[in-house]
C-alpha cells in the first residue's frame, strides 16, 4: 500500500476531506472553570490546522450543564460559547482542514463535577429528561453549525451517557428506550434525527461508539451490527473505539482493528479506526482491515506535526509513549504533553 492514500482526498459520506488521516477528538483538559476555553487550546487547534491532516475532530464538549464530565471539560450548551466555538472552528480550518465539533453528556462521569445538579443515568431519566437531552444534542449542533464546523460526531463511546444507554448492563430499563438492542441504541438514533432536524440533512454527522463491551462478546457484537445497520443512511461515518478506550504504554498494533474487521464486512457505514496508531505500519494494516480512515490522540499531542513527519518519511514514529501525563488538568500540568519542552505561541 502506498502511503499517499493516507494524504489523497477522500469523502465519507457528504463529508469530503483531503485525507484519511484523523486527528480523534482529544480532551486537553484546559477549560476555564465556566467551561469556555483558553487560548493555548485555540493555537493547538491552529497548529493541527497547519498539518496534512484529513480531519479534525475537536474535543469533547458538552451539551447541557448537568454532563460536565469533568472541571476542565468545553462547554456549547449555550450561546455564550459560541465565540470560543468560533475560534477553535477558524483556527482548525484556516489551511482547509475541516472540522468537526465532538458532543456528548457525561452521564454517570458528572457526578462531582456538574455544580450539585442532578446526575443523569439511563435507569433514573423519564422520558421528558430524554427529549431535553435530546433537544440538547440539537441545539448544541446548531451552535456548531452557525460556529463554521464542518459537521458534528456525537460520542456513543466510554461509558457517557449515551454509551451507557447501549450497554444492558447500565440499561436496565423496560420502556422503549431499553431492552432490545434498539430500543437501548433509540436515544442515540434520536438524536441523531435531532441535529438533522435542526441542522439539516446535508451537515455531515459521525458517530463514535465502543466495538465491544468488556468481556468482548458476541452478543454485543451482534447488538452493535443491528444498531448500525438501523442508522446505515443516517450517519456519515462511525468511530470504532472499545471498552478499554486508551491503553497505556507503547502499543503492538491498532487498539480496535479486530472490532475493525469484524464489523467491516457486516455494514455500510464508513468506519474510522481510532488509536494505537504510532507509524505507517499500522495505518496501512488498518486500512486494509477495511477502515475508510484511521485518527489518532495522544501522538499529535506528543507531536503537533507527526503527520508531516509520516508524509516525509516512511520511518517516521512517534515518540508517544502512552504514559498517561496528558491525562492530568493543565494547569497542573502545565504543558500538553511531557516530551514538549514547552507549547509554543
């Protein structure tokens, strides 16, 4: 395989993009404590928008103030983040990048971090707190969408709140909204319908959801091929993560590529494989699994320019070695990872 396909445009659905590189949605944990974001997040985003990437996705940002799921997380659950919308949405795209914004809800994560407000779950929510969450996902996506981005993903991944409505073992419900494993995938369908209802049909919209529950089961599997087959024209490509979302250390191989392989011959959606990506190898093993495109987290915050290094030299590797110090807040942090000296202006 050659190394250009990752640098050639390419679309995925109604999203064009000018290459299969993905930069994942990447928490940086710098928020204000209000939830509107600083500077050094905005010039990371101008920095990444300066490299070869295909997309970008931002980090995960919130949608309604009871789901902070944590004190430094971004905040779009009203119009006063739009201005920091804006900014990350201009710097990312400056160069002709495009941008998606990532939402989610931290469910059960909020707990501690919300101001006191209640903590949503799928087992305590009636179905009129259902209808605002979903309301929510809509209005913030229309935020994004008036921001400049170029779509949005809703984050079904990591156990927040809506991946805790697909896993039975969080979703104990008896109403439409459990059970089945449609019905326990129903809120994420509705939103989905929400932002294109609120965004219209030509926005583009991306998923990210786990290819497997803790103990790698079939039936999950199985539950995850009904799901998706159920939104195969509603979504424009899905993001493959799993259970064990960021294993530390320097990885072997792609994360999910066995989730990859299984689930490519079993849908339509484009998928994305997401993380474990540390040179051209794995890339390349990803996308012959039958990814449409492979992104990546940690490395670009080890290194900004990673993808220019891939693109001019077949034995680039990051030196992205898991350790798990972007994990920490920044401001305890002080820098974005631990092998840059310094974040540069």
């Amino acid at each position: 395989m050659e190394k250009s396909i990752l640098f050639t445009s390419c679309t995925l659905g109604k999203l064009s993009m000018p290459g299969r590189l993905v930069r994942s949605a990447t928490e940086l944990f710098c928020a204000e404590p209000d939830g509107h974001v600083p500077a050094v997040e905005t010039e990371e985003y101008r920095r990444l928008g300066k490299q070869p990437l295909g997309l970008i996705v931002t980090a995960h940002t919130c949608v309604s103030p009871e789901g902070r799921a944590n004190p430094w997380q971004n905040a779009v659950w009203d119009d006063e983040f739009l201005p920091d919308a804006v900014r990350i949405a201009d710097a990312s795209q400056a160069e002709g990048v495009p941008a998606v914004m990532q939402l989610g809800h931290g469910g059960a994560k909020a707990e501690g971090h919300n101001g006191g407000l209640p903590v949503l779950t799928p087992d305590n929510m009636t179905e009129s707190d259902i209808a605002a969450l979903v309301r929510s996902f809509g209005a913030a996506a229309l935020r994004a969408k008036r921001a400049g981005f170029s779509g949005i993903m809703l984050h079904g991944a990591h156990l927040y709140l809506l991946s805790r409505f697909f896993y039975p073992r969080f979703n104990h419900r008896t109403d439409r909204y459990g059970g089945s494993a449609l019905n326990r995938f129903r809120v994420i369908r509705e939103a989905a319908e929400e932002v294109k209802k609120t965004c219209g049909d030509a926005f583009p919209l991306l998923l990210k959801i786990n290819g497997d529950d803790e103990a790698g089961t079939e039936e999950y599997h199985r539950d995850l091929v009904d799901a998706l087959r159920s939104v195969s024209g509603c979504f424009d490509a899905v993001e493959i993560s799993g259970w064990n979302s960021a294993p530390g250390g320097v990885p072997e191989r792609p994360f999910f590529i066995d989730n990859i392989r299984r689930l490519r011959n079993e849908v339509e959606l484009p998928l994305i494989e997401v993380g474990g990506f540390r040179s051209l190898a794995g890339m390349f093993e990803a996308l012959e699994a039958g990814a449409s495109a492979v992104s990546m987290s940690r490395p670009l915050l080890c290194e900004p320019d990673f993808p220019t290094k891939l693109r001019m030299s077949d034995d680039a590797v990051s030196r992205c070695r898991g350790c798990g110090f972007c994990y920490r807040p920044y401001p305890e942090r002080g820098r974005l990872c631990c092998l840059r000296a310094e974040d540069p202006s």
